[in-house]
C-alpha cells in the first residue's frame, strides 16, 4: 500500500477502493492515531475559507446566527480561517442553489446553510460536494443530501418540550394553536412531529387548531395570530414554533387577552424577551446562536482539515426561559 493511498484516505479523497480504505482505517485505529489539524492548517498554502449563507428579512433569530458569526471573525482570523456571511433572501431556494453553485473549491472549503428542504439546494449541494466543498446544515437539516455534518438542537425533542409544557399549563383541556414558519423547513416538520405525538400521547384532552404557516415574517404571524383570537374567543395556548415573534407579541398585546391564553415561542430575541417581560409569552425555546456557530466553526475546520469520515459535534442543548431566569 502507498504512502500516497494512505494520504488519499486521511484527506478524503476520492480514488481509493473502499476495501482499501477499510484496511487504512483499521491500521489508524489500531495505532491510535489522531490527526493534528493545527499542524495541517499550518501546511496549507492558504487560509481556511468558510462561507455562512444565512437567511435576510425579519427573523430576529436569523439577525441573531448573522451577529455571532461576527463576533468569531477576529479569533477565526487568528486561528487562519476566513469566515464570511452572506444573506440570502427567506425560503428563496433557487437564490440558494444559484449561490451554491457560484462556489469555486480553491476559494472556498465549506459552507454552511440554513435551507428549506427543497429538490434544487440538494442538488447544490451534492453538486458542491462534487466539487470538493464541504457543505453543512444549520438550524435545519437536509438529511437526503451529501452535506456532510448538521449543528442544531434535536426539533423533534423542542416539539415534545412544548407539547409536554402546556399539556401541564392546561390541565383542564382546551384547544391549542400551532403557527409554523413553513413546513418545507425539516426544523419546524420536525417540531410539528414531535409536538402532535407528544400531546397525543399524553395530554388528549387538548385539540390542536392549524397548523398556519406564517413563512417566518412578522406582518403575517401578526395577521394570524389576530385571526385566531377573533375567530377561537376559547383559545387556551398557542405554540409558535417558527419566527415572526415580533407580530405575535403586537398581536396579543393588542388583544387585551395577554396572560389568559398560554404562548409558547422559539429564540430567544428582542421580541421573545419583551413578550417574556410583558406575560405575552410563557416559554422561550432557546437554541443558542453563539454556541451553534463556535461548533459550526470548529466542524468546517475538521472536516476541512479532517478525514473524509463525518465530524462529531457537541449537541445544541433546547434552553427553555421564563421570565424568571432571563439571563
């Protein structure tokens, strides 16, 4: 076996039969060898390049993931890897793919997507992955694809959390409406999942209203949320298991009905906080957008530098904030 096999194998690249390869994991894993990404970045010609498409428009929790990667730019460049943020119009899947396929491998090692889950940015990125440009999800997956890690909190798990959460707010039934940015998103699918089977199975008693899509924009989750406490005056809850946070604080503010329905919102940001302060909203789910790009920085770098094997990521813990414990 050559010296040169042996580098195809630790780099990830292709050309090397998978029996072979077997053989060259098996002998790492027997002399336990672990690979120095600090010395490989050292040899590199160039520095690591990253590139964050993150999604433009009215989702504070966008502006949030946009402002933490920011703030890693200085010790990223420290630590020779370029990292650069680039807006994308909301749920504009063909912006996204068009992007991704602008990419060129010798000016860019990895990119990392927030994405709806649609035919053309899979074909981006198994396109992408072609081309040697490791390509991971944020926030939400794209499991059918050829990304290569996700950094995110388990959705399915957020939506029992809320599920299990006013099932005990709500002990004497009632109904209980669902707003979702868009179901085309794997993170709020999943949320919807987990939520339905959790309130099934243990909380009968209350019925879901929905759920309506509010495509992640303030205006309309205010138009909908308006709706639903004109048309159900016996709303007990509602979960708004996308973003538009803002419309929906206006909208029951405006009602006069805050502190008789119990709300349950995602991200914690300007808009969940003063929901949170006023009574309009009971519980923030929080995903923790510093944490989610330190670990997506870290992710790149290996899988950059790394072998061609997946990368093992520490899990975004669900925080969940009341009023009481706002940090």
């Amino acid at each position: 076996m050559s010296l040169a096999t042996v580098d195809r194998v630790l780099n990830g690249r292709p050309g090397v039969r998978a029996l072979t390869a077997e053989k060259v994991e098996e002998a790492i894993r027997s002399l336990g060898f672990s690979r120095d990404l600090n010395a490989s970045l050292m040899a590199r010609a160039r520095d690591l390049s990253v590139f964050f498409f993150i999604p433009d428009g009215s989702n504070e929790f966008m502006d949030s993931l946009a402002e933490a990667v920011s703030r890693r730019f200085a010790q990223a460049l420290s630590d020779r890897i370029h990292i650069e943020t680039r807006r994308i119009k909301a749920l504009d899947s063909a912006g996204l793919a068009r992007s991704l396929d602008a990419l060129d491998a010798r000016t860019c090692d990895c990119a990392v997507i927030v994405t709806s889950e649609e035919p053309e940015v899979i074909a981006a990125v198994d396109a992408a992955h072609r081309r040697g440009i490791a390509v991971m999800t944020l926030v939400s997956d794209l499991p059918n694809s050829t990304r290569r890690n996700f950094i995110g909190i388990d959705n399915v798990a957020a939506g029992r959390t809320a599920a299990s959460l006013l099932g005990r707010f709500l002990p004497n039934g009632g109904r209980i409406a669902l707003i979702a940015g868009s179901l085309h998103l794997r993170d709020h699918a999943e949320r919807l999942e987990g939520f339905e089977a959790a309130l099934a199975a243990e909380f009968p008693h209350l019925s879901i209203i929905g759920p309506l899509e509010g495509h992640d924009e303030r205006s309309e989750t205010a138009s909908i949320v308006e709706a639903l406490l004109r048309d159900h005056p016996d709303l007990a809850g509602l979960y708004n298991l996308g973003a538009g946070n803002g419309g929906l604080v206006q909208a029951l503010e405006a009602s006069g009905r805050v502190g008789k329905l119990r709300v349950i919102a995602h991200e914690l940001t300007a808009p969940t906080r003063a929901g949170l302060m006023s009574g309009a909203i009971d519980v923030v789910l929080d995903q923790n957008p510093d944490g989610e790009i330190r670990e997506a920085i870290s992710a790149a770098r290996a899988l950059a530098l790394g072998t061609a094997r997946n990368v093992v990521t520490d899990p975004i813990e669900i925080g969940i904030f009341l009023r009481d414990n706002l940090r």
